[in-house]
C-alpha cells in the first residue's frame, strides 16, 4: 500500500529524528526553475521574501535564480546581506533614525510606508549615494488575499500599510522617489497578480510615471498548482511596456511551496470521545499559522475525518488545550513511535516558531537529490535559554 510519502524521504524517515523541518531541495529546485523563467520571459527582477523562507543553507540552490532578498527590518535586512548577497532590499511600518543609519549600510532599497517617513528619511537616502533607491508603499485599495480574511489582506478597511491613494499627493515627487510600491496579495493565483498589475495600470497611472520602477509585493503564489505563469508573464511585460518601468516581485511562499515537511512522532493516544494523538511537534510553537490563519495542514497519507477508518484528533506536547493540529483519518491505527509527515510546511513556520513550555525546535534538515539526509542544525536547552537570560 502506497504510504503517500516521496520515495527518498520514506527512505530517511526510519533513522531521522523528531521534530524536524525538512527542506526537499528536488522540489526547492524546480519551483526556482518558475522563478528564473519569470524573470527571462518577464525581464522583471524576483526576490525572495525572507519573513515567509530564510534557510541560508539553502541559498545557494536559490541565489542563481533570484536577484536577492527583501527584508521586514533591520535583523532580516543584515542577513539577506550576508547569507543570500546579491540586492536587499527593505520595507518596515516604521523606521527609527538608528535604524534607518544602520539600513542604509545593508540595504539597497528601502521602502517607505507613511508620507512622514519618506519625507523625513528621503535626505538620508539621497546623500548615502546614488547606488540607494527610496521607494513608498502605496494602498492601491485592491483585496485579493485568499486565507485569513481581514488579517492577511494588506487593503483591509484601516490597514495600516500603504499610503492611502488621498495622500498620494502630500508625498515629496519632487525629491526623487525611485520606486512604487504594492502588497496587496496573499497565495493568490494569477488572477490576482494580473488583477493586481491591471489595477495599478489603470488607476495609478500618473504616479507610476513618476517613478522608475514598480514593486508588486509577495503573494503571488507562482509555483502553486494552477497559477498561469504566461498571465502573469504577459500581464508584466504588457505594464512595461506601457510604463517603461522596471518591476519587481519578491515572493516568500510562491517560491517554496509544497517543497518541505514538518515530520513528527506520535508519543502517546489518549481518548476523549474521541481518540487523540500527542505529538512531538506543536501548532502553537512549530505551525503557528495553523492557529493564527486558521487552517488545517496536509498530512501525508492521511485523508480528513472519516474518510479512512481510523480517525485521530492530533494535537501538540503542551500546556495549550488549543494545541490541536487538526483531525485526520487513516487506513491503520496510530501508536506510539509512528512518524508522521505534514506536508508544505517550509514557508512561515520555522521562521515564526517558538519554545513556549520549553517545548524543543525541530531540526533545520535538508533531503538531498540523492538521497542524503543533512541536518543543518540541532537546538538544544541553550536556545529556550539564551532568549530568557
Ligand atoms: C511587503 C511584503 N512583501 C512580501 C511578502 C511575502 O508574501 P508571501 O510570502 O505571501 O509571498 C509579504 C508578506 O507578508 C510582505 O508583507
């Protein structure tokens, strides 16, 4: 019977340890095959959102086929720099000066939100050379974020992010903004990357005339089943062509999707109506979107509740009585020491992990094309520690 698991992963999986993240770099390569195809039949550049993916021992596999990395701040904007290279660039809410000082030694784009901070910080970027680009994230009022409702969509009513299209005209044209600015997508298709770029065109016209680039955010998820890559390919040459800017995409989860595992152990069933297996990994601490979005994880395979005859509720090894992962069926029963593989699991989890409970961090792992088995790194008491004293 077919255990739903890659054949080199359900190779490694009897000798590996639990938790841990694992990188599938087969399918890590082929989703940067996407990215390097948008960008020669493009001739866009494409960055790699490091909020969503930041594993530098896999940078290597993704350096040829980016341009570089964007960054949430200071922190993310000094590692792109010296693990990825290549661009960096940088979008906070808000900068502070001191920030701002150190940015300007690691960043080579930096993305204003507010008419304030642009106009506040602009000199500082002017004088730090002409090799520094100053771009202003707009509200371009398009919703098109298909998980989490208000909470992953950048347009939502009040959303802090962008300047809102009454204030466009209080922004400094006059001194030199570089690029525009957009965020408005969350894994979405096509349709809402060329509805995006469509959007801009038509109502933002004027301002992107001003400026010599357009940046059209993340969300773009290009390496999902389904995307139309030739939409999207003639939607950005069709806008360069009307413009004559440059365009810019940094996607994070676009580019690793469906490309890695969380895989854990079953430590123990207990029963409460219902029969429910305790984990070694935790929604809280190792999958926190599966709480936040919410949403529920593929579990290789398994199947939903009822479809096989042997249905689990799988929750994580803490104090959390919310600490559920979902709730699953399968076509044996589950005891302890079974491992089990949760599948698209590299983008926005160990990256927002946490040790509450003292609860332990997976391993970082990769699964080599041919096989091999790399643990990348291993945490230990030291790092639930080290952030508390
Ligand atoms: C400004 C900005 N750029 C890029 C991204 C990456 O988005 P995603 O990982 O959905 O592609 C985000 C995500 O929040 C973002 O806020």
């Amino acid at each position: 019977m077919s255990t739903g698991l890659p054949p080199l992963l359900e190779a490694a999986l009897p000798s590996l340890t639990t938790p841990a993240y694992v990188a599938d770099m087969a399918a890590l390569r082929k989703n940067m095959e996407t990215a390097a195809r948008i960008r020669e039949q493009a001739g866009c550049r494409v960055l790699l959102a490091t909020k969503s993916f930041a594993l530098p021992a896999v940078f290597p596999l993704m350096r040829d086929s980016l341009d570089g990395t964007t960054a949430s701040g200071l922190f993310e904007a000094r590692l792109g720099l010296e693990e990825f290279g290549k661009e960096v660039h940088v979008f906070s809410p808000a900068y502070t000066e001191s920030t701002l000082r150190e940015l300007l030694c690691l960043a080579d784009h930096l993305y204003f939100n507010s008419v304030d901070q642009i106009r506040r910080f602009l000199p500082a970027v002017r004088t730090a050379g002409p090799g520094k680009k100053a771009g202003i994230r707009i509200n371009p009022g398009f919703s098109n974020a298909t998980l989490g409702g208000h909470l992953y969509d950048p347009c939502s009513p009040r959303s802090r992010f962008g300047v809102t299209r009454a204030a466009l005209d209080e922004l400094p044209w006059d001194d030199g903004i570089d690029i525009l600015h957009v965020h408005a997508l969350c894994e979405s298709l096509a349709d809402g990357s060329v509805g995006l770029i469509s959007h801009m065109a038509r109502e933002f016209g004027e301002y992107i005339r001003r400026v010599r680039a357009v940046n059209f955010g993340g969300g773009h998820f290009i390496n999902k089943k389904g995307y139309d890559l030739d939409a999207l390919v003639s939607a950005i040459r069709g806008f360069r062509s009307e413009f004559g800017v440059e365009v810019i995409l940094e996607p994070g989860s676009g580019l690793v999707v469906d490309a890695g595992y969380l895989v854990a152990t079953v430590l123990d069933i207990v029963h409460n109506e219902r029969p429910i297996a305790i984990l070694d990994a935790s929604a809280s601490c190792h999958m926190p979107d599966v709480l936040e979005v919410p949403y529920t994880p593929p579990l290789l395979g398994a199947s939903g509740p009822g479809v096989h005859p042997h249905t689990y509720i799988l929750g994580g090894n803490t104090c959390m009585t919310g600490d559920i992962i979902g709730e699953y069926s399968f076509t044996a029963p589950l005891k302890p020491g079974d491992r089990l593989v949760f599948g698209d699991m590299l983008q926005y989890s160990f990256v927002k992990n946490n040790t509450f409970n003292g609860t332990p961090l997976p391993d970082l792992a990769l699964l080599h094309e041919d096989g091999r088995y790399e643990i990348v790194r291993r945490f230990g008491y030291e790092d639930f520690k080290g952030r508390l004293c």
